[in-house]
C-alpha cells in the first residue's frame, strides 16, 4: 500500500521495514485514516500513540507514513509535538498552587468539568443570550477565505470590511443563506468574524468567568499590578465565530502568558510554535514581526522548514494556557464563543520573552498595549528579583542614552508630581518610562521625539532615585512610587487602605447602634418634653434604622460578593474531587476484574494443560477510537 513510496522516497532500516510491512501496522494506518489522518489522532489527550506498545508504530508514521499520507516527501513528521494536558488525578492541584509551580509548557489544555462548563455558560455565553443581551453592540467584522494558506493574503482574504450589530452577526450565524440574500454586499464564499468584541460593560459576564476560572490563574497575576485597565489584557474579550474564521499568527501583547476559552459548542483548531522556535520562524519569514496576525499557514510548512509545531484541537470546555512568547494562530471548525485574555506568571522565563520581546517592540516600533517597563518597575517594589533588577538597569541607562542624545535641544528638565500615569508618545506611539515632553494640545513625546531647540521635559522618575530604590536591600511601599493597582497585590498601602475601609464599617455600624439605645432612655422625661422627644425620637431612630440599613447592605453586597466567588470555587474543587473519585474507583474496578481475571486463569491453568494463543489479542488492551527644571535633577 504504501511500500513502494516509502522505498522510492527514503531509505528505511529492514527493523523499520519489517514494522512497516506487519498487518497490525497496515491496519492501524488505515484505521488512522478512518479518524481524520495521524496529525489529529497524534496530537488527542488520549491517543493510542502515548502507550508503549505502539511506540515503533509511532516511529514510522513520524518519519515514514505521514509523508505517504500527504503525499509530500519533504515533511519531517519528528517536528510534530503534542500539548500537554491537564490530567484529573492533577488538576486540583493546579487549582490551588501558583502556576509558576506546575505551568511548564508552551500550550497547556485544561478540561473543565462539564458541570463547571454549564454553569459558566448558563444566560451568559449562547448565541441567544449574546444577542438578548448585547444585540445593539456594534463589532468589527472582519471578511476572509476560510482556505487561506499563506504569510502574504490579500484584501480579499483577511481585511475589516464592515461592522456589525452583534445580533445581525448572530442571525447570519443562525441561517448563512437568508443573510446573504439580504446583504447582497458580502460574497457567499467568504466567511465573516466577529473579532476582539470589548467586554468592558459586560459586568455578570466577566464575573461569570472570574466564578469558575481555575482560581489560581486570577490569584496568582503579574497583570494585577497594572495601573490601568486594557481590553484584552486585564478585561476578557469574546470572539464570536463561524466554521473558517481564522485569527493570524502572532505572539500575546509584549509576550505575555493567554487564557483562552472554550464555551462551545464548536471546535477551535489551535497550531503553536513554542517561544524557543520563534527564531525558526523569523529565519524563513524575515518580515515576521511586520506581518503579526495578518497570516494564516498551514501545519505542512513547519515540518517542510524543520520547525517543531503543535496541533491542538480545543474543545467545548477547554481553557488553552499559552507560555509567555508561544506564537499561535486559531481556525474555527464551528460556531462557537470564545473569551481571552491575558496572565503573567512569575517565572524566569516569563520575564526573560517579555524583555526579549521589548527589545524587539523597540526595533520595529511595534506598539504594545502593556506598559512593560512600567509594570517591570511595580512587580519588583513588591517582589524583589536580580533578573527584573538587570532589566530596569538597562531600560533606565537606555532613557539615559537617549537624553544625553537629546541634551541640546533641552532647555529645562524637572520631576513632575504624577508619576504614577500610564503615559504614551502620541508620535511613535512607544512606552514613555522616565523622560518626556508636553506639548500645547496636552499631547506626549517620548525622549526621541521631542519637539523644538528649547523643550521643557519632565521626568516621572527621577533616574538616581529609581536607582537607589533598585539596590537598596529593602523597600517601604510610598504613594510616589506604588499604589493605584487594578488588581489585588501586596502592596502594604492598598492593604492598609482595604484594612481601613472593613474597620470603619464596622466602628460606623457599633456608633450607629449605640446611638440607638441612648435614644430609647427618653421615656424617663416629663410628658410634655417625653410627647416632644418622642417624636424626634422616633424619626432620628428611623434615619438610625436607614443609616444603619445602608451600611449593612453594603456589607452584605461586598459578603455576598465574596460568597459568591468561593461557591464558585467550591463548585469548581468539588466537581474536580468528584472527578477524581469516579476515576479512581474505575482504576480500582478495573483492577478488581483483572485480578478476578488472573485468579481465573490461574485455575483454569491447573486444570488445563495448554492454552491457545489465538485467546489473547494484544490489539486489545488498547482499542483505537473511532470518534525633569534644572538638568542637575537627574
């Protein structure tokens, strides 16, 4: 069957040879063909080629029958890699322990439990609940060719054509052919995609997803200390798609580690070259970076080009964790909802692609919605690092450089009060970290482009400040240099602030009720005052009663608020529990049976002489499935 090309092509070893030409091997090809071809079969969470007893198999599909299948000599089936899956017996602990602790992979699948799922969908993530909800909301649509299979597509193929109530979109993902005879502007043959759909007035949504994300994935956050919200980065956005849809290659905003998830009901093919391979990439695509998200290749390239790739298929219920600097690009196989946004895990590696990551920003003048330098700065104050300590050095000496490039068109330079604003250079759009410039119109200028012979320019920092903080051994959290967090941090002023807060609440609720008793004791005054007192009484008691009834409603809102967030948590740990359980007890089941098997055996062993080989069929025990003023400031 397939011999003849294998011998034309290669030239395999008489042990590879032999394996090609044995039946179990010829019927597991043709059974793989049954199932979609080896790239899917391989890269399932459970696939026959994990066990061992296929493990030659596996050799020679990788390096002999994935090239007769395609028909391409030239592939090389070894650059094949496979996701790593969140298993159950695992999964609680990845619940509660730190990413950086188990998070090791480029592409990790995590399957929630279907409980889990339909809770977090439930009046929130359908087609229907979207366009009840949200219909008037208007989105880019984005028009493309779902066959798309190139690093250069034209305007026909990928361009933001139009925009879209969300749901006009969801009736055209309802009845294709009725939407076309009524938008005669769109062609049949194109797919349209509903893409990057802001989430930031979607209040129950986005804490639906907050309730059953794997809490240790929103705990454990370098994004927490940003100082400003950023849609798709701190504030989840939806894609909602069709069967075709493609989003481009490209890698996370400034490298950063993405949450993506599943709602369903359709499929999502993922293809991922982890961040060590990048290079591979830029090496046959030197215009990588200029092209980012604008691309679409199919899987046959990489192995061409000998560049380590992975095909995942993501399934109603999977989050998709990818590693700080994965580049990826996704195709639908279905109507489906997708929400993503970002985390940064405090790992090594996590810093070390973001930094990398910078410097390439730099070189091209790519934009990034992440104040990296900034957020370096926030994270160490609070959790000391060499490696951060090393990157702020280098940003602060580049700022420097550029200043000292710069001096004679400076006429002043002075620290302004603000320093804890996100600001942006208006004219290339880049990161401003210590020096700029003020313009008329309340616009900013980076150190490399100010404008005029005599510029004012301000520093948010001063370098020698920001120096001495970086190398002293201790640091005390200052209104200055921290705070103003979006998320929960360790920073001791926002804690002290929380702190503050919960015990004035409380000291507000004992005074009010104090006040109350003292207003009962009127009783013991003449009756004149008493029919007078009474009545002012009364209506302070009932102000008291609403005070005191605001106050405690407050209080209940933020407890219930709480409450609500553990029993999703407790939803989520329980059904993983459950999960394990069931798992286990058909671990022990199945035990049971091979050892009431083996006891069998045993007797029948004594009792009978010899046993024919034709009772035992290895193929059984795995079944394939068919399914700064004065410049001395500084």
């Amino acid at each position: 069957m397939y011999l003849s090309f294998i011998k034309e092509h290669f030239k395999p070893s008489q042990e590879e040879l032999d394996i090609l030409e044995a039946k179990e091997t010829q019927d597991l090809y043709s059974d793989v063909q049954i199932q979609g071809g080896f790239v899917q079969v391989y890269s399932r969470q459970c696939s026959i080629f994990d066990s061992e007893v296929y493990k030659n198999q596996l050799n020679v599909f990788k390096k002999y029958l994935l090239n007769y299948e395609k028909q391409n000599p030239k592939l090389n089936g070894c650059c094949l890699e496979k996701a790593f899956y969140v298993e159950q017996t695992y999964s609680l602990d990845c619940q509660v322990e730190s990413p950086e602790t188990w998070l090791k992979e480029q592409v990790t699948v995590w399957q929630l439990p279907t409980d889990i799922v339909n809770k977090l969908n439930s009046k929130c993530f359908s087609f229907e609940d979207i366009a009840k909800r949200h219909g008037s909301q208007i989105v880019d649509i984005r028009i493309q060719d779902p066959n798309t299979d190139t690093f250069t597509p034209t305007v026909e193929q990928n361009c933001i054509a139009n925009q879209m109530r969300i749901d006009e979109y969801c009736k055209y993902l309802k009845n294709k052919a009725e939407f076309f005879q009524k938008h005669t502007e769109y062609s049949p043959d194109k797919v349209l995609f509903a893409v990057n759909v802001d989430m930031d007035n979607w209040d129950e949504e986005t804490g639906q997803l907050y309730e059953y994300m794997p809490q240790s994935l929103l705990k454990y956050d370098g994004l927490v200390y940003m100082r400003q919200f950023c849609l798709g980065v701190n504030i989840p956005q939806i894609y909602i798609k069709t069967k075709g849809v493609w989003t481009g290659g490209h890698q996370e905003n400034s490298s950063v580690n993405s949450l993506n998830f599943n709602h369903g009901p359709g499929d999502c093919l993922w293809l991922t070259v982890d961040a060590q391979y990048v290079n591979k990439v830029y090496e046959a695509m030197p215009n990588l970076y200029q092209i980012e998200g604008l691309w679409f290749k199919e899987i046959d390239f990489f192995l061409e080009n000998n560049i380590p790739i992975k095909y995942t298929i993501q399934k109603k219920g999977d989050l998709v964790i990818l590693g700080a600097g994965c580049l990826h690009w996704v195709k639908s196989l279905g109507n489906t909802i997708n929400t993503s946004w970002n985390l940064l895990v405090y790992q090594e590696n996590t810093f070390q692609q973001i930094y990398d990551r910078q410097l390439i920003n730099d070189k091209y003048k790519i934009s990034s919605v992440i104040p990296i330098k900034n957020l370096f700065l926030d994270i160490y104050f609070h959790r000391k690092s060499p490696q951060l300590k090393m990157y702020l050095h280098n940003f602060i000496e580049d700022d420097i450089k550029n200043y000292i490039k710069q001096s004679a068109k400076i006429k002043s330079c002075k620290k302004r009060f603000n320093s804890r604003e996100v600001l942006q250079c208006s004219t290339c759009k880049m990161e401003i970290f210590i020096f700029y410039q003020i313009k008329d119109d309340q616009t900013f200028r980076c150190i490399k482009c100010i404008e005029g012979d005599e510029a004012e320019i301000f520093m948010k920092y001063k370098p020698t400040e920001l120096i001495l903080v970086l190398n002293a051994e201790k640091f005390t959290c200052s209104p200055t240099l921290c705070t103003r967090y979006m998320g929960t941090t360790e920073c001791q002023l926002e804690k002290q602030t929380e702190e503050e807060f919960v015990s004035e609440s409380y000291e507000s609720s004992i005074e009010q009720s104090k006040s109350a008793e003292e207003q009962s004791k009127t009783k013991f005054a003449r009756k004149k005052e008493k029919s007078k007192t009474s009545k002012k009484s009364s209506q302070t008691k009932q102000q008291d009663r609403n005070s005191s009834a605001q106050t405690n409603h407050q209080i209940k809102q933020k407890r219930a608020y709480r409450k609500k967030a553990t029993k999703g948590q407790d939803d989520l740990i329980s059904e993983i529990v459950i999960s394990q359980k069931s798992h286990k007890k058909n671990e022990n089941s199945t035990k049971s049976k091979q050892t009431k098997k083996t006891q069998k055996n045993q007797k029948l062993e004594s009792s009978v002489k010899s046993v024919s080989s034709s009772d035992f069929d290895s193929h059984s025990q795995i079944q394939l499935t068919k399914k700064g003023k004065k410049q001395n400031e500084l």
